[in-house]
C-alpha cells in the first residue's frame, strides 16, 4: 500500500498538476472574476516553477553539505532508481539518474570502493524487472568482477534500501565497515537518515561540480526543464517527512 501511495504523491508533486489544474478552473469556471484569478494563479506558478533562480536557491537548501571523504572504502553502496519504468526485458531504458552508475565504476577503477552493493528489485508497478541483477550484469560485461557484486533484490524504496543492505553487509563483515553512498544528490538527505536509523554509519558521494554562476536568464527567463526538477524536488521533501512520520528514520 506504501509503494501505491508513493507514486500517487509522485504524481501529484509535480507542478504541472496544479498549474494545468488553475488553468482548467479558468477556463470551466462561470464567474469572470474567478475565471481571472484562477487563469492569474495558474500563470503565477508557472512563472515561479520556471525561474532557474528560485530553484537552485530551495535546491541549495535542501542537499547536504559534502564531507570529507576516505581514500577508500569497503563498500560503495549503489541505490536503484535508475531504469526507467516503461523499461522491459528486450529494452533498458536508463534514467536521469544514470550517472550515480558512471560514478560507481570510476569509484571502483580508482580502487576507492572494494565492492559494490547494488540495492532495489523493481520501482515499478508493472515491471518484473530486478534492477539490481540487470545493473549487476551490466556491470559484469564491462569487466568488474562477479565476486565483486553483491545484490539486494527485494526493496521498493529508501527505507528497504537501508534496512536490507544493512542485513547483507551484518551477514558478510563481522566489524565495523567503511560504506561510501552512491545516489542522486536530492535524494541523499532521505537515504543518509534511513541507513542512520539502521546503525549504519554511511558518507555520502557527492560529485564535486563548478559553483553555477547566476546568469540574468535564471532571474527573468523561464525555463521548462525547471518544472520537471521542481516535480522531483517536493516528492524527495514530501517522502522526507512522511517516512518521519512514519517512523522510517
């Protein structure tokens, strides 16, 4: 029921939801005045949700701060999430999210990580796929080690993520183990808190990038690919505070 109702909030984080939702009313409602104010509101939020100012200022505010990482680690502990959901056996479709995958294999080339932890079976609703097991062979045919490899194939979310890699790595190192995470930057403030709730004590990878200069575009031009970042941003918040409430971290 959980995983049902996650992608319901999915769907509903998104801003376009409600900015189409404004507009409609505009156009269906009687009243001019409501009519006005509904079509008003709705090109307001579109203005907002556009702004590449706006986002990256919350975007800021939300991501944890890095840390400084060890020269190497037992495991690096690779999230799911990645495989698009329309993805079938005959055709992979990799995500946005991808590049925590590029990061994982350079990570294990440079010998920072000894072994990679892939964790989540599928995020779909449809999809039989396991994603680890797919990611596993992925990464077998470009020439890590199966020994290497370890898989988690039976979570759905962050919180399953956390409690069943903790389980694996309890049953496979008797002391306390180094785990690098590996995931998408907006997503890290969630993950971190659910393997601290598993007494697993995690750092974080975080790709170090260019401070983004502020253009006088991110101030007065819109930009839809800020929608779709908005969207992602209140699910990962949203999802936060309701494993809080939940008990999850």
């Amino acid at each position: 029921m959980f995983f049902i109702l996650s992608k319901i909030v999915a769907f509903i984080a998104d801003p376009l939801v409600f900015i189409t939702a404004f507009f409609i009313l505009g156009l269906f409602v009687r009243t001019k005045y409501k009519r006005r104010r509904y079509l008003l509101i709705s090109f307001v939020l579109l203005l907002l949700f556009s702004n590449g100012f706006i986002y990256q200022t919350a975007f800021n505010q939300w991501k944890v701060k890095p840390v400084q990482l060890k020269k190497k680690y037992d495991y690096g502990i690779l999230l799911g999430g990645m495989i698009s959901l329309n993805s079938t056996e005959e055709d992979i479709k990799f995500g946005e999210s991808s590049d925590r995958l590029l990061y994982t294999v350079k990570l294990y080339q440079d010998s920072v990580i000894n072994k990679i932890i892939i964790t989540g079976a599928s995020g779909s609703l449809q999809s039989e796929i396991i994603e680890a097991e797919y990611l596993k062979s992925y990464l077998v045919k470009i020439g890590i080690p199966e020994t290497d490899i370890i898989c988690e194939t039976k979570s759905q979310n962050t919180s399953q993520n956390a409690a069943y890699t903790t389980d694996l790595i309890s049953a496979n190192h008797k002391s306390a183990p180094s785990c690098l995470l590996i995931t998408s930057d907006f997503h890290y403030r969630r993950a971190i808190a659910c393997f601290n709730k598993n007494n697993l004590q995690v750092d974080p990878y975080l790709k170090k990038l260019k401070q983004k200069t502020i253009s006088i575009e991110d101030y007065i031009v819109p930009q839809s690919a800020y929608l779709s970042k908005w969207g992602v941003l209140f699910h990962e918040i949203i999802g936060y505070y309701t494993y809080q409430i939940m008990g999850y971290l």
